[in-house]
C-alpha cells in the first residue's frame, strides 16, 4: 500500500482546511487546483490502491481456511455460507418438491446382494437414473451409501478397458481385474456387501441421464428473453445453473434413499470422487441427513472444480472447498489425496480441518489420508480407506482391514434403465426449456406467495429475499474500525463556490480505496453545521456528475448545500479516477476455465468475485459507515438518480437504519433486462428476488423517496411498507425526468 497522510482534528481550524471523515477532521497540505471539467483526488494518471484492478480470482488460485475461535463465531459464519451455498446453487428456496415416482426394476440376482435400475423424477419430467444395490440377508434397517459417480467416461458404465487395469495392478492401484476395471461398480458392490444399501445415480449428461448434456455450454439459441437454457443471462439472472440442476437432483436422491423400505435414515453416507467428490461435500454441506462423508481427491485448497457442474455464481466468494467441507463438522469426515490439486491436504487444509472439529469437540472425527503415489483416482487403495471409514461410523461392525473381494460386473444391457417397457424421456433445447420454465413459474409462484401481509410474512420476507440480496451484494456495512480517510488535502475552485476537501475512503481490511470529495458551505459555523447532514451522492459517471462543464455545481447540490449541508461525492468502482480514460466502466472482465468452447461461463467469474454491480455498492456502504462513524454527524442521507438509483436501492437494503432517507430514481431499471453476463451491471440471481423492487421493499419501514416505476410504487415495495406499520414513509413521484432530481432534493430538504 502506498504511503498515506493522516491528521487529527482540530476545531479551530480554518474551514478551508478541514475534512470531516471517518470519526476524524483530517488536516490536507496546500490546495491543489482544479480544471473546470473534473476534481481529481489522485495525481493525474495515477489509480487508487485497489485490489480490485488487479486480477480477478479464479479457480486455480489458493484458497485457505481459517478456522473460527468459537462455537458461537462458527455458528453464525456457518449460516451466512450455508445461506450462500443454497443461493448459489439455486435452492434458496428450495424447488417445489414434486413426487418422485420411482420406479424400481430389471432386478439381477449377485451371490450376496441384488442389484436394480431405478429412475425418479426430481422436476416433473426430469429423472434421476441409477442402480440400486441391496444386501441379502440382513435383518432390521440397513445404512445406506449415495453414490454420486464423478467425471469417469461413460459414469456408471465406465469401463477402464484391460489394457489399463494391467498397469493399476501393477502399480498396486488395483487387486482384481474385474474390480479395476470397473472401479464403480466395485464400490458399490463391496458397500453392499457390508450389509449397506447403495444407490450409485447419474450426473447430468452420463449413462441414462441424457436429457441435457452434461456441458451444453453458452448456446446463442438459447439466449432469448423468453424460454430460455442454461448458461444464458436469463439463467444465470435467476441463479439456474448445471451445478443446481445436479445438486437438487442428489437432494432428491437422497429424498428417496431415505425414505426407502429397509433404509435407516440415521445411518446414510455419501462418498463420491473428482465431481462425484464435489457433489458430496456440497450435499453434506447443506442437507442436515447425512450421518458420515468421504468426498475423495477433490478438497483442497488449490483447484476449486474445473467443470461447470462444480461452479456457481457466489458459490466460492470470500470461501473455498475447504471451508465448504468444514460445514459438515463435527459429523465424520474422511478425504483420500492423490497426485494432483489435493496433494498439499496434509499440510494446506487437514491442520486447519482438525483445529476446526477440535474447537467443535470432535478433533477425531476428522481424516485425510494422502496418497500421492497415485494419479487422480477412486482405486483399491482408496476405496479400502473409505471402507474402513465407513464401516466405523456406521458401525457396520466388521473386522479390520476389510479387504475387497471380487466380483462379477453387470453389463451396459443389465443397467441401463431404459427399455421397451420404459422408454427414454424427452431430451435436447425444447426439453431443456420446458424444465427451465418450470423452475421459473415454481419460483415465480414462491416470490408471489413472500409478499408481506403483515409483520410475520415481512420477517420471513426479510429471510428469504433480503438473505438473498446479502449473498448478491455479499457484503454488510463495514466495520468503522477499518476505515480511514487517506491524503486529504483542499480542492481550490472558484467555479464550484463552495469548499472541497479531496480525500480517499480507504477500507484496509478489504484493500479498497474509494476517491472521494467532500463539499461543504464556506465558513467554519456553517461546515460545522453541514457536517450533522450528510448526502451520499452516486452518479452514473462518479463524482464528476455533481458539476457542470464549467465546474459549478449542478443545481440540486449547489440548494443541498446552500441548505447547510454536506455533500459526499464519490467515485464508485469501475468510474473516475478508477479508470484510465475517466469513463465509466460498461463491460466487466470475465475468466476462462481455459478447458475449451464450454468455458465461456459466469461461474467461473462470479463464483469466485462479485459483480462490479456488487463492487459499487460495496463502495456507497464503505461510505455509509465512514461517515456514520464521524461523532459530528447525525443524518446520513443516500441519493441515486440519473441512473444510479438501483445502487442506491441495493446499498439501502443493506444499510438499514443507517440511512435516514434514501432518494431513488430507478429509470424503470431491472436485473431482468440485463442481456450479457459481463455487463457492468450484471448481477447474477438479480431477477429471482423480485428483482430490483424486491430490493426497494427491503428499505422498509425506513424514509424512501422513489421514482421512475410509473405513479404507483411496485406491489411488493408497497405491501412491506404497508406490512411494517409505515406505509408513510414511502414517498412515490411520477414525474418526467427532467423534474425528478429538483423533487427529490426538495423532499430531503423537508
């Protein structure tokens, strides 16, 4: 960080030196003249000390877990990722659940244990297909095992071919050829053979689940403003994503499994590898059944998932598979390692595990066992770790070690689910749409039915939309403690007539920096009085729009602070000072997986880095509780007009309180309408909450002056209003655009 200028405040002072920020009046050197056109804060060419211009995060870079120092610290971390998980994959809140309508058949008859073709519908028309392996000859509820099968070629009918068991035997990878042929297979039979009943069920796009491919990819027919698929905008706007589809489809396997004859809901594992691995610890992460889980090579602190099915917008913000493994705590947790990303678990990821289910009171119950010697894998020598795992906590009672034996393996034809009598579902891009617009009406119906009524609904209101909104935003209002005002100095200029102090809001923890201007009435009384009203002043181009060409200020500011009061401009992410041209930023970088055309998708973005749309609004709340911090300040207001107003909106929503009045004009904008993933205000889930009017609806019961949506406030803002007692304190114009920046100085100035 460069070197920074602080002072502290004295009252005395000359007016023209004085800049109140952050719970400090910052002394500045000499006045630095202005052009006519834009005050700068930096020297000229040179950008904030940010580190959100430097690259964006991807899925290859490191992601540690720091630990929590206590149960209660845990609990609530817990909520807030969990809450995150749930959004993220599109289950906040969870799809209707439909019957399933299972169908069990085709069984085949094996020395100790039967083996059935099973498909269940998780959406209406969409199935989950799989085998389901049974034991014979055990009396009283059985433990289960769901078997989620990884990114093998061909899933459940994967057949390494015999040229390639031959080498695992010879490198000890694998006992048997039957079993290293079809490690798959071998897994669930040695589990069934243990007394479990094991359900081993197709990701999307393998063995009989073919409906939609498995990485259909950014399709152009598919993004259309009505009956869309996945990976469009309009998808990722209503957070359906394939990593959704597939995670609702374990959910719902697991709905079954549970629910099955001879099953014991308390003893249900889940163990699966590589993706298969990924949908296990993200299973157990947000569904409280699962009593023991063995995710295999897949969690670590380096390579987070490299397929679209393992990325979600916001699944990985401020988080990582580490950290997402730990929510199962302190229930049992076992890992196997090989040579590759999760080859460093022993030293980068396991202490931090163990530490975790210590403070927990579970330091036991916790394993990772590296196996470095062997490439990516579910072998022999993992699958005999994950026998002894599980055998232990499902207390299946067997005898250590428990060796594998082999077996004879069921052919494609003794699979497959589908036959003469059960004939293949429909698949391909009309089916696909007719799913998606399912999901859409069933969530549609949900958001209709949140609309509050009364105190309790708003509650549940509050829960539902605004836990959405906090993990879109991710972000609350800061700590003061972590900000600071940097470098303030006296802006000279005769044009404005009135006093600036140019500072930058710098928010350390974060690593951010925020240019900004204060503006304030001429004299020391009058600043002094200024500084009790606050205006928060967000424009579409930053702090150059509170000036006209010739460097005066536009008439709604030049009346606030005629009026004694303080105005705080700023330049948000991505405008002014934060670009090298001035201009505000309108496209937002993107990453690549760099694993082919497939990887033109916003997960592998917005699943590891918020939305420049987020990173604005991250900016008006640094700003929020800086000034909020300040003794001298007692009101804190927060303007967004001229295209600024669903900043405005998202900010208030999670200041609360901390805003006294917020003036929002909304242009009629809606997350909806947005048609490109790296548009700068492209919010990934934006649509699905009610869009931006569910936004507006969370400033309840607080002051809200609003225009630009007609002469009536949206229903859903109206009723929280109406819902929390204080339907007058919702102030609706219906005003032409020229005239709704004078109406909404003049209500701030009531």
């Amino acid at each position: 960080m460069r070197d920074a200028r602080t002072t502290v405040f004295r009252p005395s002072m000359l007016a023209g030196m004085l800049l109140v920020f952050a719970g400090v009046i910052a002394v500045g050197g000499q006045p630095r003249a202005v052009a006519a056109e834009a005050p700068r804060v930096l020297p000229s060419g040179e950008l904030p000390d940010d580190h959100r211009l430097g690259e964006l995060k991807t899925l290859n870079d490191y992601f540690p877990f720091q630990p929590c120092d206590s149960p209660k610290a845990w609990a609530e971390r817990a909520e807030r990722l969990r809450r995150q998980l749930l959004m993220a994959t599109g289950l906040s809140p969870m799809p209707t659940k439909t019957p399933a309508g299972a169908v069990v058949h085709g069984k085949v008859d094996r020395d100790a244990y039967t083996v059935e073709r099973v498909y269940l519908e998780s959406f209406p028309g969409h199935f989950v297909t799989g085998s389901l392996y049974r034991p014979k000859g055990h009396d009283g509820p059985r433990p289960a095992v769901l078997c989620p099968h990884g990114h093998w070629a061909g899933g459940r009918f994967y057949d390494a071919g015999e040229k390639a068991i031959r080498r695992s035997i010879v490198e000890g990878a694998e006992r048997f050829e039957q079993s290293g042929r079809f490690p798959l297979q071998a897994r669930c039979v040695q589990l069934a053979r243990m007394g479990c009943v094991v359900f081993h069920y197709d990701m999307i796009g393998y063995a009989d689940s073919q409906q939609i491919e498995h990485r259909p990819g950014v399709r152009e027919q598919m993004n259309t403003p009505e009956r869309w698929g996945y990976f469009s905008p309009q998808a990722e706007a209503r957070m359906q994503n394939m990593m959704g589809l597939q995670t609702y489809n374990s959910t719902r396997a697991l709905d079954w499994l549970s629910q099955l004859e001879g099953v014991d809901p308390k003893r249900i594992a889940v163990t699966g590898a590589s993706g298969g691995g990924t949908q296990t610890f993200i299973l157990s992460a947000i569904d409280p059944r699962p009593a023991v889980s063995f995710p295999a090579v897949m969690v670590s602190t380096a390579m987070q998932g490299g397929c679209t099915c393992e990325n979600a917008c916001y699944l990985r913000v401020e988080s990582g598979n580490i950290e997402i493994a730990a929510l199962f705590a302190p229930r049992p947790l076992g890992m196997t390692a090989a040579d590759d990303w999760t080859k460093e678990i022993e030293t980068k990821g396991l202490p931090e595990l163990k530490q975790h289910y210590k403070m927990l009171g579970a330091e036991n119950l916790v394993m990772a066992k590296p196996l470095v010697h062997f490439k990516h894998n579910y072998n022999y020598v993992s699958r005999a770790v994950m026998y002894s795992w599980l055998n232990k906590h499902l207390k299946l009672g067997f005898e250590e070690p428990i060796v594998e034996e082999d077996f004879r393996p069921l052919s494609v034809e003794e699979m497959t689910v589908w036959d003469d009598r059960h004939a293949k579902p429909p698949a391909g891009d009309d089916y696909e749409r007719s799913l998606l617009e399912w999901i859409t009406n069933d969530s549609e119906k949900q958001m209709a039915a949140l609309v509050p009524r009364d105190a309790e609904s708003l509650a549940e209101f509050r829960r539902v939309v605004g836990g959405a909104a906090d993990v879109m935003i991710g972000r609350g209002l800061p700590p003061a403690s972590a900000l600071n005002a940097i470098e303030p100095h006296a802006i000279e200029s005769e044009a404005a007539g009135c006093i600036m102090l140019g500072f930058r809001i710098r928010h350390e923890i974060a690593g951010e920096e925020i240019p900004a201007i204060l503006l304030a009435p001429v004299g020391v009384d009058e600043m002094q009085e200024a500084m009790k009203r606050v205006v928060i002043w967000a424009s579409p181009s930053g702090k150059r729009d509170v000036f006209d060409a010739e460097g005066r200020l536009r008439p709604a500011v030049r009346r606030l602070v005629a009026a004694k009061m303080s105005v705080l401009a700023l330049d948000l992410f991505g405008q002014g000072e934060f670009t090298p041209d001035g201009k505000p930023l309108v496209k937002q970088p993107l990453n690549a997986s760099g694993r082919g055309d497939w990887a033109s998708y916003a997960g592998y973005t917005y699943g590891y880095n918020s939305p420049v749309f987020s990173k604005r609004v991250h900016d008006i709340l640094s700003a929020v509780a800086a000034i909020k911090k300040n003794a001298a300040v007692n009101t804190v207001f927060l303007v967004g007009l001229s295209g600024a107003g669903h900043w405005v909106a998202a900010a208030r929503a999670q200041a609360g309180g901390a805003v006294a009045k917020a003036a929002v004009d909304t242009a009629a904008f809606r997350f909806a309408d947005v048609a490109a993933i790296n548009d700068a205000d492209f919010l990934p889930g934006g649509a699905k909450y009610h869009d931006l009017p569910g936004m507006l609806a969370l400033s309840a019961p607080h002051e809200l002056w609003l225009a630009g949506e007609g002469p009536e406030a949206p229903q859903v803002v109206a009723a929280a209003y109406r819902a929390s007692g204080h339907p007058d304190r919702l102030t609706v114009v219906d005003l032409p655009e020229a005239e709704r920046e004078t109406a909404a100085i003049d209500w701030l100035l009531k």
